[in-house]
C-alpha cells in the first residue's frame, strides 16, 4: 500500500492574490493535512473516507474527489485493474487551508506513484489544478502547487514554467488559526470586484513585487511591511465572523502581520518571536474558535510538501 500526505496551505498570502501560496507544518511535529492511501484490488474503483471531516464530504463517493481523480487517472492509463483507496480527511472543509487541494494532490500523487510514475511533475499540477478547480469554482494554483512542491510558490503561468519556490523566511513563525466554521470558496470569492481602480492595480503590484524583492534579499523587515491584502480582505473580512476583532488584537499584541487564509474563514499573523507567536495560539484558541472543531497552530513553512508516509 502506497500512502501520501499533502499538507495544508495559505492561498495568496495576502500579498498576492491568487499567484502566492504556502504550505504549512506545525512547530510540534504533527501533520496537518490530508492522506490517500492506495492499492490494488480485484476489480472496479472503491474509496473509504475517515478522519476527524468525513462527514462533510459527499455521501456517495462517486462525487468524492478523491474517486473522481483514481476514475480520471484509470481512465488515461487505460488500467482495467481494481484500486481501493482510502481518504483520510483531516482538514476541514471550506476552511481557507487548501482543504481540497490537499485531498486532490494527496491523490494525484498517490496514483501516480501506484502507476509508476508516468507523468511528470508540470503534468500533475495543471491535472491537480483542473480537478482542484471543480470544487473551488474556478482553476488557480496557489493551494496545489504549494501543497504539492513545499515552500511558498509563486505562480507564474509562463508556457515553460508555472509556478517558482520562493526563499523562505526560517525566523517567521506563522500562527494560524481555523474557527471552526466553513465558508464556500466559491461565495466568497463573489464578493471580490471584477474589476478594480487602476491605483489599487498598482499598488497590488507594488506590494508584491516589493515582497518578492525582500524574500530574495532576506529583508525581513521590509517583507513583513509589504504582508497587506488590498484585493481581496477589504471586501471578504466583514463576511468572516470576528476577524476584524481578532486582527486588531493580534497587531495589538505585536505580532507583524495578519491576514485570511485563502477565502477564510481561517487567519494567520506572522511574528519572529516564537513566545509571542504561542501566545497568539493561545488568545485565538479562547477567542477566535467557535466549535469543537476548530484548532489554532504555530507554524513554519513546510519544505517538503506532498511525500509518501
């Protein structure tokens, strides 16, 4: 039996909506992030779903991703055998964590391995970005690619290239926080404009370039300037409960950055003092979370991405 983990990941960072993402590890060694299991079976595709989120997922497990992913793989193998998988969900759903990129890369490249691995990496990230695309409602890479390669990626859509690791700031601890709410990836990125001033254009433009220039610099200083979201937070923050409160909290405290995690309803800070980073754990722990099932987690940049267990 072949067993994949793809971690969780924070879509656009703030600064760069719908081109940056990260994959996260917790500082205590757990995993975070969902596994596919796979093996060969005697006939036809089956798919056992568990995990702390199985329930949220579809009854029939032909709406499941992770079967439709083994369905569209068996298919262009032309593979007349039998798969059984099995999906473990430990990412909440519509949570702003890259929930169904992890499930989709998780998958993509548990089969791929069972396979022998016929396709190349560029192969699988446009397939993982497709299929990711179904649920999310529209095809960007910022979860996949991050989740799937490790680091920060920055996506780069050059016919040559699609996405590039960018340097990794080691001193940046990231707290993240998940409320315990889900909030539809597709509803949320509705409420973004279609179409923006061309001052906001440039000063997106400006920021992320600018954050760029400093990961390549290591200018950590500068970088944690430029962690600002003027795209998609100013139009999304009122629709995620708390998060307003929380954030003007959170910089209060001194932490240097905050800001949604994906579409939300999950927020990260940045800090480069780790007790202080703990601390920030701990307020969103008695603060932010709203269910049994949310949870809070100091992080660093996972580098190594999606690999079999």
């Amino acid at each position: 039996m072949i067993t994949v983990y793809a971690p969780a990941s924070m879509g656009n960072v703030s600064v760069g909506f719908d081109l940056l993402g990260a994959a996260l590890a917790p500082i205590d060694g757990s995993l975070l992030g969902d596994t596919v299991s796979i093996e060969a079976a005697a006939t036809g595709i089956s798919l056992t779903v568990t995990g702390p989120f199985a329930h949220k997922l579809p009854a029939q497990v032909q709406d499941n991703i992770v079967y439709q992913c083994a369905e569209y793989f068996a298919l262009q193998r032309q593979y007349t055998g039998g798969l059984s998988l099995v999906l473990s969900k430990n990412l909440p759903v519509g949570s702003g964590l890259g929930s169904s990129a992890s499930s989709v890369v998780a998958a993509f490249v548990a089969i791929n391995s069972f396979f022998g691995e016929p396709y190349s990496r560029d192969e699988l990230l446009l397939m993982m970005g497709e299929f990711e695309g179904k649920i999310s409602g529209s095809i960007h890479y910022d979860n996949v690619a991050p989740s799937f390669l490790g680091g920060m990626q920055l996506m780069l859509s050059a016919p040559s290239m699609l996405c590039a690791g960018m340097p990794v700031m080691e001193e940046w601890y990231w707290v993240v926080a998940y409320p315990g709410i889900s909030l539809s990836t597709s509803m949320m990125r509705e409420l973004v404009p279609t179409s923006l001033p061309t001052s906001i254009a440039l000063q997106f433009g400006q920021q992320l370039s600018g954050f760029i220039h400093a990961l390549h610099t290591h200018d950590s200083t500068l970088a944690l300037s430029l962690l600002t979201d003027v795209i998609a937070e100013p139009y999304r923050c009122d629709a995620i409960p708390q998060f307003n409160e929380a954030k003007h909290q959170l910089l209060a405290m001194g932490l240097s950055a905050c800001g949604i995690s994906g579409s939300g309803p999950s927020l990260f800070a940045v800090t480069t003092d780790k007790a202080l980073a703990v601390a920030a754990k701990q307020w969103l722990q008695q603060h932010y979370l709203v269910s049994d099932s949310g949870f809070a987690h100091v992080c660093h940049i996972d580098q190594q991405g999606s690999r079999q267990l």
